[in-house]
RNA sequence: GCCUUGGUAGCUCAGUCGGUAGAGCAGAGGACUGAAAAUCCUCGUGUCGGCAGUUCGAUUCUGUCCUAAGGCA
C-alpha cells in the first residue's frame, strides 16, 4: 500500500506557497518543502520564504532546518523528505510537498537511484585548480580515459557534472555512467501532482515585480546581515539568486540597480528551467492560474483531489 | 531658421574602402541521477529611416525629405 502524497509544483513565484497553505489548511494537513534555498536560516526575503505569519499556524517541513553555512543535498533532501511523508501519512493526514525545485521532487517521486560516492571538497578544488592550472579540456580527458561514456555525454564546458564524475570514480570506484535503477515507469506514492502555470508574460511581470519587493522588503539588510555574522560568500546558500548579486554589489564589483536587474533576469531564466523540468514530469495535472480566481483554483485542487483519494 | 551628429534584429550598438549584414543583452528550446535558485548546450533575415540619383549592383557614395539628440540664433 502506497503511501499517499500531494505534490504543488510550478515556476517561481506562480503562487504555489498560497495554495498550498490552503489545501493544507483545508485538509488539516502538513507541509513539505520541497525547495533548495528554503532551508536555510537567516535567508528569508530573497527566497520568498513564507514568514510564520504566513504559515497561518500549518507545520511546515524542511524550511529553516540548515545553518548558512551548510551543505545539502539532493540524497538528503529525498530522505528526509520520505520520512516526513511516511509520519504524516503515519498520522492519517496526505501530506503536501510543495516546491520547485525539479530534480528533488522528480528524484523523490520517481526514485532516482544516486551514486553512492560523498562529495569530497577538497578532491573538488584540487580538480577546480588543475583546470585553472591546464584548462577544462584537461580534466575532461582525464574523465574520458577513466568512463568514456560519461565523457562523451558531458561537455567539456559543464565542469560541474565532470568532476563529479570523477569524484565517483575515483573516490568511490563507480561510473557515473553505470546503469541505475529503471524505476518501471511508476511513481513511489499514491500521488496527485498538481502544476501550476500561467502565461509567460505575467509570469515574468510576476518575477519582476516580486523582486523589487523584495528589495522594498530590505533584501539588502539581510545580506548584510549574513555577511556580518562572518557568512562566508562562497557558500552554498549565498550562490542563491538574490544573494550572490546582493554580496557582488555590497563588494562593488556593480551598482545595485544593476543588481536588481541581474536578479530579476536569473529569477526568469530559473523560472524557464524549472518549466522543462516539469515538461519531462508527464504525470502532472497542470492548472493555469491565469484564468481563474485563488478561490476556484482551491475549489477546482480540491475537487480532483478527492476523487483521487477519496477524500471530503 | 541654420549647423553638427545619429537613424541597422525587441533593446544597445558594430560593420560593409559599393556585391543585400553581425555581436552583446532580451527572448525561445534543451540537458540535468549526492553543489540543482547550481552547472551547461543550442537558436539571430532585419523594407540596414523614406524617396530619388550615380552605378552592372547601394544599407554603404550624392541629393532631398522625415525623425532624434546637441549646438547656434
């Protein structure tokens, strides 16, 4: 018997955050995040986090549980994530995952089956200095000697994915070009996966408008704020959009005007990477949130939702 | 009214010593299996302001008109 789940997904700033506050409030349910940056302390502004105000009393998971200066991800968020599904359905309640970020919910409902070799930092910068010292090209030779299928599939250019590969060949002694599991098509969960989307234009109208808020709202008092406190600017959370052209500003190396202006593009940019995500994800119900009111859309969620599980 | 400098892709501009043009940005599509709000790949035909002239041929030269900015009155 699997385990039920509801999923919230969309591009940013589309209004999953409010829908799902909703559902959860009318199902008397709980919340998952199922978002990279909403869990971290201290970075709340740029992300759009929902303030406990906001949260209107509904428990929500996986937001504001890593320190600044933490690592995270993918593996752990699929754990931690399967667990709270597990106690909440524990607990007779559906639970809802609600988030943007592609490949941890696409890894969670599908089960992606992921190497097993840590990231190793400092193998990472050793790599990192080698192409600096030889070139890209260099490295990517290297993988091409050791998992030339790997190499093949990757280019030179996205070094991220070829020290990785690396990484787990010889830290681990795997390929990440070696088979994974073939998850037979089905999903982990019993799940009703909604999707939401609106008109590209609005969309982007949305992000634009989202942003100067948030630079009303002191985005950059609460970078500096981080940077006090010793944060360092290389970290994770700080390579965020928001963060890393705030922190670029406050160094000088451009206006804050000119800032915002990156911050809104790369906020648009992510919001067209999410959408091909999605578009790989055939088993979402998509709502267009353009054509009706927040009250249809709650009641049109709700209705599907129950003839899904049978609910009120 | 006169002078100067512009008018080239949605925007900012480059360029063609005359053979119908190209970058950045914007925008679009895609990849992604332990950093993912990260990382990476692909995609550029537009009366080259209008009209006329010279020319085999003009966006490129000439004239004229329109238009923008600046200067002089």
């Amino acid at each position: 018997m699997k385990e039920k789940l509801i999923v919230i997904l969309g591009p940013t700033a589309v209004g999953k955050t409010d829908l799902s506050i909703k559902l959860a409030q009318s199902l008397q349910s709980e919340i998952i995040s199922g978002d990279s940056m909403l869990l971290y302390r201290g970075f709340d502004i740029g992300t759009a986090k929902p303030g406990t105000g906001e949260q209107a009393g509904i428990m929500h998971h996986m937001i504001d549980i890593l320190e600044p200066e933490e690592e995270f991800s993918v593996t752990r968020f699929k754990a931690m994530a399967a667990e709270h599904i597990k106690a909440i359905n524990a607990a007779g309640k559906i639970p809802i995952l609600a988030g943007g970020t592609g490949l941890y919910i696409k890894s969670l409902l599908e089960d992606y089956c992921f190497n097993a070799t840590k990231g190793d930092e400092q193998y990472r910068a050793q790599l990192e200095q080698l192409a600096a010292e030889r070139g890209r090209e260099h490295v990517h030779t290297m993988l091409a000697a050791v998992d030339p299928e790997a190499a093949a599939r990757l280019h030179v250019n996205d070094f991220r994915r070829v020290i990785r590969a690396l990484e787990v060949y010889h830290m681990g002694g795997e390929k990440i070009s070696q088979e994974k599991n073939a998850p037979a098509g089905e999903l982990v969960y019993n799940t009703y996966v909604i999707g939401l989307n609106r008109e590209r234009t609005h969309l982007y109208a949305r992000i634009n408008e989202r942003v100067d808020k948030m630079f009303a709202d002191g985005l950059v008092e609460e970078v500096k704020a981080l940077l006090a406190r010793g944060l360092d600017r290389s970290c994770q959370a700080m390579q965020g959009i928001g963060y890393k052209e705030v922190v670029a500003a406050l160094e000088g190396t451009m206006t804050m005007e000119r800032a915002r202006e990156c911050i809104k593009q790369s906020t648009r940019h992510f919001a067209k990477r999410q959408l091909t995500w999605y578009r790989k994800m055939p088993y979402i119900h998509w709502y267009d949130v353009e054509t009706c009111t927040p009250q249809d859309l709650l009641a049109a969620v709700s209705k599907d939702i129950a003839g899904k599980f049978g609910t009120k």
